[in-house]
C-alpha cells in the first residue's frame, strides 16, 4: 500500500476539459485539479472522449484498439489515443457513432438520446484502458453525471478483479442538478443488472438515474464546496437526491475549487487592455473606459454592472432581469452581459439592450476573451444564482477588484464575504450578498451597493482591496483531494 508520500495512481475521467472542450466550470476544474496533481508528483491519466471539435489534437496521438463490454452480450470496439494536454498525461477515447458529432451533449435543442450510452462508453472505456495498460489505479475520480458510471463498474463489474481490487472511486460532483436520466430501457445495454434498478440505487421514478446509481456505488463523494456539500443533505437543495445523500452522508464531503491565477490575474492577464495591480492605479479604469467605449455604452461615471454566464435557471435571470429592468429605471447605472444557451432568457436580454441601447450591452455566445475584459472592467458582478455548486466567475472577480454580488448559496456564500448591514467590517467585506431567490431582495441589495459605490468610495476602495487579496489556490484544493485518496486506500471498498 502507498505510503504518505508516494505518488498515487490517479484516473479522472471527465466529459469536458478546459483547452479541448468547454461548456462551464467543470472543464476549467478538470484541467486545473490533473495539472497541480501532476505538479505534486503524482501519476495522472486524464481521459475525456475524442469529440469531432479536437479532432486536430487528438488525431496526431498514437492509436491503440479497445474492445468494451458493457455488458455481457455485446462488445463494442473503441480506439484509445494517448497524449498530452497542457502536461497532463492524456487518454482520448475515440468512438466515432459516440463522438463525432457537432454538440458534446445535445443537437443544440435537445439531448442526445443515447447519452447514457455515449458515457458509459467513456466510463468503461477508461477503466479498460487501465487494464490494457497494466496501468494500476490507486483512486478512480469520477466528474459529474457522465462518468459517475464508473464507479458503479469499479465497484460490480470489476468487483472480483484482482487487478482493480486496491482501486478507489471518487466522485465529484460540479452539478448535481444534472442527473443523466434515461429510460429503464437502457439497463441491459449499459449492463446495470436488474438488482440495482431500485429506489436506493439507480432507480428514480421508473427512470434509470446514472448520478444516483454513481452516489451509490462511489468509494467517497464529495461536492465543489462545503456549502454545497451541505445543501445536498436537504431537501430543498439536494435536487430531488436529499435520501440517498443522506445515506451516503458519511462518504460526502466538500472541497472548495481553486482558481488559477495564471490566467486570472489583473497584472498579467494578456486579454486585458490595462494591466493593474491595485484598483485605483488607473488600469483598472482604463480598462473599464475601453470596455465601454467596445460596447458603446454612454461615457460617464455610473457604476458598470458586468455578468458572464450560461444563459440557465441555475444562475437566476429570472431574478436578475426584473431587477435589472427596475434598477435601469430608478438608477444610472450601466450593464454589460455576455452569455449563452437558453434562448428564451437571451430574446429577453437583447429586449433590455433594445430598450437602453447606450446603457445595457448583451453579448450573445461565448468569447472568453471578452470574458476576461468583463471581468477587469466592471465595478459589480452579478451572480444571483438559484443553486450553485462552486461557482468560478465570482472568485476571478474578485481577483479583478470588480466586486461580486451572489445570492447566499453554496459556493457563493463560502467565497464571498458580504458588507456587514452597519459597514463596520472593513478588511474583510469583499463583495455583497442577498437570501431570499426574489427580485425584491436582489433590487434592494442592488440599490444599496449603488449607494456605497457613489456616496462611500472610500469603503469600496478598501472592499476592492480586501477582494484583490483573496486566493483560492488549486495548490490548496489538491492537496485536500490527495488527503482524500489516501484516507480512501486505508479502509476497505465501500
Ligand atoms: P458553471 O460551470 O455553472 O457554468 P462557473 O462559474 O463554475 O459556472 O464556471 C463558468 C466558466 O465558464 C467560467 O470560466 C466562465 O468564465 C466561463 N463562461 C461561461 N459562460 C461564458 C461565455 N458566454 N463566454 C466566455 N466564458 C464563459
Ligand atoms: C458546475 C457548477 C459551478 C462549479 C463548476 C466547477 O458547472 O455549476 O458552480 O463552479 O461546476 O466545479
């Protein structure tokens, strides 16, 4: 068994990766964690399927053949491709009526229909890479939905496999709103035996729920934060999973993601038009008046209200955009939104920068330069979220001095720290914070940090400060999930 100071055996397998494929946070997390792990030593196989969009990257790594069997009727023929992403060792499982498609999950409208099989290709793919290898894994971490059947395989198919039998599973879950649910059709091809299709495993209202049956047979779990961690044991926040959380409760944990600040940060960011280290040593406000001047926003000193997000019920626009519509016309306060996915909150956001051409800009798609200029140039970001896991965004705000306002869940409310209601807690507020998931309580506490921003400047400055002086390192969050594996390797498999 591994000592303390070994170097570990680590498999994640995730569905996106920052620098391949890229829809949210997961992928910027599924680069970042393998990376510092690598940097500490350890033996890292990232694998992540060959989709149609990286063709160019992984078409020149070497090719091997793998023969799956998800069950025990059919085999299905895979290649695998080995290389390197960003110096991470890399496993590309390529399967052409799985991945060559134009959208990772869907046809841009709807799912596609065999996705569970899809990731139980990657899943099982992965495993059996390792086995075909003689690449032994200490810790098999599994990300999200669509590799939670791994450790479901680990735990039953390989179940009496001496070349597995030291391995662990870890999953982590980035969001648990996601379930991968498909039909009980479906049971044979992705050989989950009839026996685990009931309500404590991988049933769920006569549908087959992969997170589920991935929380069950999961060595550990653990969420993207310790508030979120939390919320899952409840009802109102566990999405529906609050019971086989709650069994699990002794194997969930919470590990706050980590942001990388060698592509989030004011000194050195190549996106941004001004560099700043402090946030009045003018750079800031440079760069702000550029973003303006881009967008075609009036000139002036109005606070700049800044967002970048999936267009989602998640990040709550349904709060967001009566309270913007109110603030627009109580204020003089300016807006600058970038997003995509759902059309229906994007038709209503272009209808507000309809309305207020020189005041509110929306930036419909995904730009992720554009993203890092938001960032450097707003005053405000807003992140009233529903739910949320960890949440990215507002951390890097922090790094930019561009003050977060979140709603007090999950993530937000363990990375951010609210102006206390007298103001006394200077050197420690760095952003602003409202509980209920109304508009109301979003437009109150809008207009109350208007108010500090234009009649207490200097609380902002030091706000500002005390916000560009916040780290949340992935050095910090590896070595909790290495302190993790190797709880893990001391007890027997779950
Ligand atoms: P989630 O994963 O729920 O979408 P996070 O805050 O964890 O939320 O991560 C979102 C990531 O995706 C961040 O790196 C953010 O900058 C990026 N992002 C989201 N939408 C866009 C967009 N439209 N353009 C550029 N980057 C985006
Ligand atoms: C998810 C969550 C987000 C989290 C990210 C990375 O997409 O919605 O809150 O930051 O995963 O873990």
């Amino acid at each position: 068994m591994a000592s303390n100071k070994s170097p570990l055996k680590v498999l994640v397998i995730a569905s996106e990766v920052e620098g391949l494929v890229k829809t949210g946070g997961l992928a910027d997390v599924a680069r970042a964690l393998p990376a510092e792990l690598v940097r500490l030593g350890h033996d890292v196989r990232l694998v992540t399927p060959a989709y149609a969009k990286t063709r160019a990257v992984w078409s020149q790594w070497p090719h091997q053949s793998l023969c799956v069997h998800l069950n025990a009727f059919e085999e299905t023929w895979l290649a695998t491709r080995t290389g390197e992403h960003q110096g991470i060792p890399t496993v590309q499982i390529e399967h052409s009526d799985s991945f060559d498609r134009p959208g990772i999950y869907d046809n841009g409208a709807t799912p596609y229909e065999d996705n569970a099989r899809r990731f139980a290709l990657l899943s099982k793919g992965a495993l059996q890479w390792c086995r075909d290898n003689d690449w032994q894994p200490d810790i098999v971490h599994a990300n999200d939905w669509q590799a939670a059947l791994a450790c479901f395989y680990l735990a039953e198919h390989f179940r009496y496999e001496p070349f597995f039998a030291h391995s662990r599973s870890v999953l982590t879950l980035h969001n648990a709103a996601y379930q991968g649910q498909c039909s009980s059709g479906w049971l044979r091809t992705l050989g989950i035996h009839e026996q685990f299709f009931h309500p404590g495993a991988f049933e769920d209202h006569g549908q087959i729920n992969l997170l589920k049956g991935g929380i069950r047979f999961a060595d550990a779990i653990n969420a993207v934060s310790p508030g979120y961690a939390a919320e899952l044991l409840s009802d109102l926040g566990s999405h529906g999973l609050g019971p086989i959380f709650r069994e699990r409760a002794d194997a969930l944990s919470g590990i706050l993601n980590g942001c990388d600040y060698g592509q989030w940060s004011p000194e050195t960011d190549p996106d941004i038009p001004a560099h700043f280290s402090s946030p009045n040593d003018g750079g800031k406000a440079r760069c702000k008046a550029l973003l303006k001047q881009e967008l075609e926003l009036a000139e002036g000193e109005a606070p700049l209200l800044v967002s970048i997000s999936r267009l989602a019920d998640q990040k709550g626009f349904n709060l967001l955009i009566p309270a913007l519509w109110e603030t627009l016309r109580s204020t003089d306060a300016q807006v600058a939104l970038l997003g995509s996915g759902d059309a229906n909150l994007a038709a209503q956001l272009h209808r507000l920068a309809r309305e207020y051409p020189t005041r509110v800009a929306f930036v419909e798609g995904y730009d992720n330069a554009l993203a890092h200029r938001l960032e450097a140039g707003g005053d405000v970001f807003l992140m009233p979220s529903i739910f949320e896991p960890c949440g990215l965004n507002q951390i890097y705000s922090l790094r930019y001095a561009t003050l977060p306002l979140v709603r007090a869940v999950g993530g937000l409310k363990d990375t951010v720290v609210p102006l206390a209601d007298d103001g006394t807690n200077s050197g420690q507020a760095t952003g602003f914070m409202f509980a209920d998931p109304t508009p109301d309580a979003l437009i109150t506490e809008l207009h109350r940090l208007i108010r500090v921003y234009q009649e207490q400047p200097e609380v902002w400055l030091d706000m500002q400060q005390t916000a560009m002086k916040q780290r949340f390192e992935w050095a910090t969050a590896a070595k909790d999930y290495v302190s993790l594996y190797r709880k893990l390797l001391k007890v027997p498999r779950h």
